[in-house]
C-alpha cells in the first residue's frame, strides 16, 4: 500500500503537536525548531503545479508534527482533492484530537482516502511512549475513521506493548479496521540507555537493525528519482524526500510561479544527484538509498501490513514469522 515506487507528495502541515513522544525529534530536540503552521496558500500554488498531476498519494503527516493540530487542515485536505480528484489522501496522525471533532474531518474524507493512527499498544501502555495521548479520543476517531476511510493501525513495538500484538489485533478487527501496520523500529541503537538498560527497547526479535555494509564506493538507487517523491515541510520548504529535509542545504523555499521546474531542474539537486554516482554521495543517501542486495533494510523500521479480513490464527502465523525474520 505505502509502496516507495508509488508518485507521492508528503506535507508536513504543521510541527505542532499536544504528544510528547520521548524519540521524536521535536521532544528530544526543541531548540532545533520552531513551531509553525504551513500556509494553506503556498500549499495551494504548489498542489497546483503540473509535476503533481500523477500522485498517487498525497501524504500528511511529516518529521515534527501531527496534521491534525493544524487549524485549517480540512482546508488542506478540500484543496487537494479539488486540484486531484483521483489522488488518494493519507493522515498519519497519532488520534488525540484537539478542538475538533473527529467526525468534521472525517465528513471531508472519501473512501479511497487513508487514515493511519500511530497508536503503541492498548489503554493501559501506548501513553508510555504515545505521551498525552487521550484514550477515548483515539478510540473514537478510529470508529469514525473505519466507517467511511480505508483505516490503518500503525503499530511500533516496543517493551511495553511488545505482549498486547494479538490483543491490539483483535480490537482493531472490532473496530473494522481494514490494515494492522506491524513496525519493528530501529531507535533502539544504545543512545538511550539507562543504567545499560532501554527502557523503550523491545526484546532483541522485535528491534529492526538496518545492517551496515562497508562499500568503499556505494552507488544510490534513489527512491525520489523520476520526480516520483516529494516533500514539503511547514517552513514552506521542498526537499527531494522526509530524510534529506534535515539537511537546510536541501530545503528550497518553495515560492515563486516557477518554483517547481526551477527546482527540480535547478543547481541544488543536480550536485545532490551527480554526488549519487560520483563514489561520495550525501551521508543521508548513503543511508536511506544505497544501492544493494539488501536495499530494503535502508529504512529507519521494518513493517508487516496485516490484512485484517484473515483469520486470526492466520494472522498470528505472520506475526510470529515476522518476529523471527531479522
Ligand atoms: C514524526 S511522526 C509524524 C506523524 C504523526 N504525528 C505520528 O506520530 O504518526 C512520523 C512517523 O514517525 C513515526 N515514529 C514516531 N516515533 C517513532 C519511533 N520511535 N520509531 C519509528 N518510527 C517512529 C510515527 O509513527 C509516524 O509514522
Ligand atoms: S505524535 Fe508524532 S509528531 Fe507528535 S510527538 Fe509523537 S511522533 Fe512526534
Ligand atoms: S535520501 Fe537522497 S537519494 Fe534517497 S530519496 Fe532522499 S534525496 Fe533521494
């Protein structure tokens, strides 16, 4: 579903959020930003551009912040179904609902669209990492949701859910939701260790660890080659792709009638893309899209999408598969 070959366009439409999450970048590193709501009219001058005509998803979600915190994110999410009637529209959101009601965004969703919650475990354990996440109100909106939208349950496992997966199953066939996001994180990596513990850390089976091959000259098979990637952060700044965002160099002030064809075409992603083949690419691309037989294991995680329709014994084969696969 959340195929890397797919056209995709991921918005960040704000960095705010109520959560506290302790291995997010905007928990763990505040000074590094500043809270702010992407302008609904810079998004509708770029949705509108011709390179944008193909997408197959236009994602929200992004590095710092959750979409739902922003006040006119139904606008965002009116806009782009307008400029692309056949574009599907994803919500990566951790399901705290603010001010809202979930039902006024939901009425704006169709059913080809997607929401995903984040959600780490049941009632009693995901506000261990999900921290101020409000049960009822996540609850809520995933009933909603899976009434009218193609919902998904987004599942990190970690120490305090890791024994809750079947049991966090089962709701979510109650709820109907349709796909269980299973997700083996790889933020377990020893910078966090508490008298040599980590306390977040999941038994060793359910840790991702990307593996590290040495290549003296690693060539890049770049996920947003083909302009079939993008990224666009609530400083109203594009980037190739989410990862590369974190270097400024990459972050082009997306403004101006041509901006897209001047970007895409301009000097800052040409060097970025003649640094792919010339033996030194950047650090970032070294890491998310070197080029090799285990190209797969570039990502931060590692996931398994579930089927809800199956039986649950059959699902608890994949599980236990999954949990031994490295
Ligand atoms: C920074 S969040 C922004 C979207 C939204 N606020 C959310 O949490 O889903 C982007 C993605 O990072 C994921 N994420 C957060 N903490 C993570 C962790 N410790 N390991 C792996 N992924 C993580 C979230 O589940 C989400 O899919
Ligand atoms: S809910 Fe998402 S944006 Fe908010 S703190 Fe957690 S990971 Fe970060
Ligand atoms: S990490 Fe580099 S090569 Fe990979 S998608 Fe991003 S910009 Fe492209």
């Amino acid at each position: 579903m959340f195929t890397t070959k797919a056209n995709y366009l991921y918005v960040e439409p704000t960095s705010h959020c109520v959560l506290k999450c302790p291995r997010c970048p905007r928990t763990y590193s505040p000074e590094s930003y500043s809270p702010n709501h992407l302008d609904l009219n810079v998004y509708k001058d770029f949705i509108q551009s011709k390179y944008f005509g193909n997408l197959d998803y236009v994602e929200f979600g992004g590095n710092l912040g959750d979409p739902i915190y922003h006040p006119e994110i139904i606008s965002f999410i009116s806009v782009t179904q307008e400029a692309l009637p056949s574009t599907k529209v994803v919500i990566h959101t951790n399901g705290t609902q603010g001010k809202r009601k979930w039902e006024d965004m939901v009425n704006q969703l169709r059913g080809i669209d997607i929401v995903l919650f984040s959600v780490d475990g049941l009632e009693q354990s995901n506000h261990h990492y999900r921290v101020n996440s409000n049960w009822e109100l996540i609850l809520e909106g995933m009933r909603i949701s899976a009434k009218k939208c193609h919902t998904v349950w987004k599942y990190i496992v970690f120490s305090h859910n890791q024994h809750l997966i079947e049991e966090a199953i089962k709701l979510a066939k109650q709820l109907d939701i349709k796909t269980f996001l299973l997700t083996k994180s790889s933020v377990f990596n020893g910078d966090w260790l508490v008298d040599g513990i980590d306390p977040l850390a999941p038994t060793a089976n359910w840790q991702f660890n990307p593996s590290v091959d040495n290549f003296e000259k690693p060539t890049i098979s770049a996920r947003c080659q083909n302009q079939s990637m993008h990224y666009l952060d609530s400083n109203g700044r594009y980037s190739p792709c989410c990862w590369i965002n974190t270097d400024n160099n990459f972050c082009i002030s997306a403004s101006g009638p041509d901006f897209i064809e001047k970007t895409l075409n301009g000097e800052v992603l040409r060097n970025l893309k003649e640094s792919w083949s010339s033996g030194s690419p950047h650090s970032i691309c070294g890491r998310k899209c070197r080029d090799s037989s285990n190209n797969q294991k570039r990502s931060s995680h590692s996931q398994l999408e579930i089927n809800l329709n199956q039986e649950i014994n059959v699902i608890r084969d994949m599980v236990e598969d999954f949990s031994r696969s490295s």
